[in-house]
C-alpha cells in the first residue's frame, strides 16, 4: 500500500513563490508522476501551465486535492490553518498532508485535529525572496537549503518517509524538529532580522526628516540590512500572530544588546564596544 | 599654475580596500600621471606592485607625498587625523589633501589646520564591502557610487575641481555635503545598520544558547541582515568614536521604532503592526 515518490500525485496548494517553486523543481526532474496545482485565480493557473510548473490546475480545492497521494498547503500560515480545517474529508485514506508554512506549532495542532484517515506532517524550507509570487518563483529555490520537517507523534512512518523523498527530490537538506523548537529558533533567525529591519527602514525615514538626500547616500550595507524589509506583508502579519510569544522573546533580547551597545557608546567604552563587536563579527564569519 | 587631473601626481596613504580600490581604478584606466603607494607594510606596497595598483611604493610617508599634486588619505578615520597633524609640513606648495573617511566632521575640523599652503577636501565615498583589505580590492569598487566631497570654507576652487577630476575618474557620482550633514545622514544610513546588525548576531547567539541548530537554520534573511556585522572592527570602532552623538541620535531612533513594533505585537494591534511594516515595505520597494 505505500506508492513510491515516483508513483505519487502531488497537489500544491497555492502557487505564489514557494508552491510555485516547488512544482517548478517537481516537474523539471520529473521527480513524481503527476503535479496538480490550486490557485485561487485562474490567471495564475494559466501561467503556471505555460511555465510548465504543474501538470494541471483547478481553482476548486476538493477537486484538487481528491485524488493527492501528497497534499502540500503553500500558502500563508493563517490560510493554511483555515484549509487544515476543511481538508480532511476532502483526502483519500492515506493521503499525507504536508505543509511549508513559516510558523509549525498553531499548524501541527491543527493537523492533530484531522481525520484518522489522513497522515500530517509539518515542514518548513528555510529560503524564500523578499519578492514573493509565481513570476519569482523557480526551480532551483530550494536546491541546498534546510527544510524542516515536524513530524506529528500520530505521523506514521511511511508518511514521513514520502514527505523526506519530497524533500530529497527537490535537493533540499532534511532537519527535524519538533514545533516548539522550530518556532523559538525561527523566532530569532528570521522573524528578529525582519523586524529590525522593518525598524530600521522607519528610523531612518524618521531620521531623514524630509531629506531625500537620505535615500542617496544608501549603499550596500543599508540595502543589505533592510532587503527583508520588503517582504510580503499578509505572510509576515501571519508569522507574527502565530509566533508571538517566542517573537516577543526575541525582541526583548535584541533590544537588550541594542541597549548595551548604546550606553557603551554614550560612556565611550570603547573596550566594551569592541568586544561586542568582534564577537559579533567572528560568530558571522564562522557562519558564511 | 593649475595642472589638470592627467598631469597630476596621487599618491595614496594607506592601501587597503578602500585606497587599494583606488589605486587600482587610477591606474587601469590611465587616468593621471603617476600614483604612488604608502603602507605601512613592505608587503602591502609589493602585493599592489604586483597586481599593478600602484606605479611606485614606499613605506616613508614623507618621501612619498613629497611631490604629489593630490594625496589621498585612505585609512581608518583616527590615523586619518593623526597624518593631518603631521602632513602639512611634508606638502608641497598648492597640494590638495583629499580623505576617504566615513565621517566628516572630526576630519574636517583636523583639515582647517593644516598649513595655509595646503588645499584641503573632505570625502567620503559611499561604497565598501564586509571584507578589507588590499586583496579584495577591485578598480570597479567606485563605479557609479555616490563619492561625498565636502570642501571647507578655505578650500579654494581649483583644489575641488582636482577632487571632482578624481571622482570622475573613477566613475563615481559626485555629492556635496557639509560635514554635519554628512555625518547625520550616515549615522542613520550606514552606522545603524552596523549596529543592528551587530546587535543582531550577539541576540541569536544569546537566544540559541547552545543549540547549534540554530545556525543551520539561518536562510538568506539572516545572512543579508546580519553582512554589516563582519565589517572590520577598527574602522568601525573609529567611526562610533568620531561620530558619537548623530549615532546616539539614530539609536535612540531605532529603539522607539522597535519598541513600538514590540508594543503593538504585544497588544495583538495587527492593524498597527501592518502599517508600520507596509511603510517599511513601500520605502524599500521604492528605493531599490
């Protein structure tokens, strides 16, 4: 009873740049037998038949999904939590119903609530664009990365076993954790730099008073620092109201370095300073 | 008496990213007579005789601005001020003085002292990388970059048409700023990045406390946000110390904006946090 990848029928659910990337990497390997994508409009079907992402496409979700071997939710997490709703019946016995949202413990609990018949596991690939949407999207988005994988205690091995030959089929790097984990150390990885660059764009506009001379002298390091600034809104509003608490967390502690740094400076510890920062820098050469 | 820029002699103080870079734009593109290096280090001065960045090299600081017609000092903002206090007397009659520092004001005051038979200009061209030195130096570094000149009061015109020459030369855009301009602007632009970013590395590190998943779980997000942070410690720590009280400014700037994040995440106010980070959002978009 359990059909290899190969055999599989996936069905993507939201075609923006992660679904969209996922199908995109599916069908240029040919890496399972049929790709199904679901949109909510059908011009974004349309073009995602012409690139060649999906097999096929429908904008009705029951249709969609009826005959999936593997049902993947790609679309923001709220959205993901109202269709984990409704899904269930929807599903064939057996079929594995796995996610990429960016937050995984509101999901798994969710995914706790479906039906017997239906296997669930989280997941989460750690890359993406600050541009987001189908005409970003591409292949090779998830070749390398880290995708995580938050398997249910009700996840039976076999499911996870086709939700890990997803993964190695799109050239991703499988890491496991449990959904608390994930989200306290998503929290500080990706959520913190969006929120400071998020303050860092608005200080300086404050800063600029009206001076547009401001934006002009912007270099590398100001586009860097802020690029994630950019990022889709309705997914990070998402993150935000999933991942509170561990979100709040990670403010406080990066508004406890900010402070440091900031009387260091004003007592001119420059001893203190230097120290901060070169652990700072050496952690960040270590890494990349 | 005034010869142009093709004719004139630059010698370049302190050959590392920065004034390696320009050395390298000058003499690739044949763009003035001659360009004489000084560093510190023999090795440095073979390693730009070797790449061909400098037509002549020495170590004696004297020696090798002798008979410039334009000496451009190019190391970190304190030893910036201390070859200001020693320079004058070595120049001769008519030399511009020209810096690459990233603050201004300190630089500029140390300028207004110098001998009257020497032509000061302030500068501070808008461009780098996280990494220094004179290996990853490139002619192209100052290609379309904004390059800031800042004459003083005593500046004659001659001396800022030769430092305008130069910034043409190297393909850059030329901008003029008073020095406290300059140094507000980045202070919010180019100094709070480094200090969030710094802030940044050190509140994961805290926040992983341990658990090296953490760093594996670091995606393009962390990686942008977190470049500035690896910048070279020395420059840095002599930028914070000369640009103190604009730095506290945009601090103290950055942590209301922060903290207003915090309060509205705190009090569930997703209206609030969506249109900060659509005001965010919209000024990235239109900048980049």
């Amino acid at each position: 009873m359990e059909p290899g990848f190969a055999d599989a029928q996936v069905t993507i659910v939201g075609l923006g740049l992660m679904g969209g990337s996922l199908a995109a990497a599916l069908t240029s390997r040919g890496a399972c037998r049929r790709v199904i994508g679901v949109a909510r409009r059908p011009s974004t079907l349309r073009t995602a038949l012409d690139l060649r992402f999906i097999h096929e496409g429908t904008t009705d979700l029951q249709a969609g999904v009826r005959q999936a071997d593997l049902v993947i939710l790609a679309t923001p997490v709220r959205d993901i939590l109202a269709k984990l709703e409704i899904i269930g019946p929807m599903l064939k016995p057996g079929a594995v119903v796995l996610d990429v949202g960016s937050t995984k413990k509101a999901i798994c609990e969710a995914m706790a609530a479906l039906p017997s018949h239906v296997q669930p596991v989280g997941g989460h690939p750690m890359c993406g664009k600050e541009s987001s949407g189908l005409t970003m999207a591409e292949p090779e988005l998830y070749q390398d990365k880290v995708f995580v994988l938050a398997p249910l205690p009700r996840t039976e091995p076999a499911a996870l076993r086709l939700a890990q030959s997803l993964v190695q089929a799109i050239g991703a790097r499988e890491v496991q954790l449990d959904p608390e984990r994930h989200d306290r150390l998503v929290a500080a990885i990706s959520h913190l730099p969006y929120m400071l660059a998020v303050s860092l764009v608005n200080a300086v506009e404050s800063l600029a008073d009206g001076d547009d001379l401001m934006w002009q002298l912007a270099a590398g390091g100001f586009r860097d620092t802020s690029r994630v600034a950019a990022g889709d809104i309705r997914m990070m509003t998402d993150i935000l109201m999933t991942n509170r608490p561990a979100i709040l967390d990670a403010l406080h502690e990066a508004k406890i370095q900010l402070s440091q740094l900031t009387e260091r400076l004003e007592r001119n510890d420059m001893e203190g300073l230097a120290k901060a920062m070169l652990a700072a820098r050496n952690r960040r050469l270590e890494m990349f």
